[in-house]
C-alpha cells in the first residue's frame, strides 16, 4: 500500500515557540492532505484539509493563524504549529489522498509534540 | 449528525482467543465503512474497507461484517496474538450526495484490546 511518512516522530518545544511537521508522501501523489490531532485514549479528530497548491481548509474552532499549512507540492505537506503552548501539546496525524493511492486516506505514523 | 459509536470501550482477552468488536454508526450518506489498528504512539492501519454492497472481508485472521440496513459492523479477531493489543477504530466515510462533507471520515472512539499471554 501508499507509504506516508512524518518528520519529526517526536519533538519537544518552549513554551512560545514554533515547531513545523512534515508530512511525506513516498510513492504516491497526495493532490489531497489532511492534518490530525489526537489526544491520549481519544480518537483522531480533523483539523484541516488541504489540496495541492491551494489554502487550507480548517475544521470549526481550528486557528488557522496558530496551525499553519503548506501543501506546496504533491507530496509534501508541512503543520506549523506557531507559539505554541503545553495544551497544543498532542499526538499529530497527517494522510494523504490522491492519484496512485486512488481515495483512500493512507496515514502518517504521527508526530507527538510535546510544549514545556 | 453523523456519528460512529464502539462498544466494549475496553476489552482484555487472553492469547489465543478470539473476540468481537461492534460498531454502530448513523453516517449518510455512506461511502464505505473502514476498520483501522493503531498501536500505541503509531498512525491508523487500515484493516479492512467495505462498501455498502458488502456483507464480509477478511484479512487474514480479521474478518469485519457489514449490514448497511442496520448501519452495524463487527470486527472479529480468531486465534488472538499479543500483538494484537492495540486500539481498534471503526471509520465510516460520507458519500457523494454528502455536500460539503463529501469523503470525510468519522472515526469512532475505538476499542482498547488488550491481550495477554
């Protein structure tokens, strides 16, 4: 199956800090990204989708200008989590969609960011 | 609203058994209804997908049920494995007629299983 990869695996940041994820495609076209968060023993909730070239599109009570997006290519897409503070503090899932992996959502192995 | 419940929250098994988890969702229009596993501190894997004109599909020693009539599936594990402990999470995709929503996934809460020797 599609192959998505997350850089860094886990990372911990100041208080006011930012800190950006990568999200990776490896061998399909992900003309469609999308940006998870996961809080412990809770299911994964949608923060945002993104296309190919084109703006985000952020869930209700997701701050855009706190969690930036990039999806400047077919297979990269970056989360910018800016200023962050200890309750941004979450596991962060991305997946991709798109041509070569057809519909289906292939999932990234997750990011823990962790804000002291 | 569309919303994808599991049951048990929780389940402790020991090696060898097998065991059924449930999944009840109210998610229209349906596009396909998925079972994920996801180790601790890991992405979702998908298991298995179904569409609304399958009954059953097997993975190996997974087999997940569909009835689209009762918007009910069940995932049943045979001949438990310790790596089989790992939350497992019912998804359900929203289909075309689904507007704005279209292709969204609604994850259920997942079941926690645990399995020992």
């Amino acid at each position: 199956g599609a192959v998505v990869s997350q850089h860094p695996s886990w990372v911990i940041c100041k208080s006011g800090t930012s800190v950006k994820i990568e999200c990776r495609s490896l061998d399909f076209q992900a003309t469609t990204m999308f940006w998870y968060r996961q809080f412990p023993k809770q299911s994964l909730m949608l923060m945002a989708t993104s296309n190919e070239g084109s703006k985000a599109t952020y869930e209700q009570g997701v701050e855009k200008d706190k969690f930036l997006i990039n999806h400047a290519s077919l297979t990269l897409s970056t989360l910018t989590v800016t200023s962050a503070h200890p309750e941004d503090s979450s596991f962060y899932i991305c997946s991709g969609s798109g041509t070569g992996g057809g519909y289906e959502q292939y999932f990234g192995p997750g990011t823990r960011l962790t804000v002291t | 609203k569309n919303q994808v419940e599991q049951s048990p929250q929780s389940l402790i098994i020991l090696e060898g058994k097998n065991c059924t988890l449930q999944c009840n969702y109210t998610v229209s229009p349906f596009s396909n209804l998925r079972w994920y596993k996801q180790d601790t501190g890991r992405g979702p894997v998908s298991l298995t997908i179904m569409t609304f004109s399958e009954n059953t599909k097997s993975n190996g020693r997974y087999t997940a049920t569909l009835d689209a009539d009762t918007k009910q599936s069940s995932l049943h594990i045979t001949a438990s494995q310790l790596s089989d402990s790992a939350s497992y999470i019912c998804v359900v995709r929203v289909g075309y007629a689904g507007g704005t929503s279209y292709g969204k996934l609604t994850f259920g809460q997942g079941t926690i299983l645990t399995v020992h020797p």
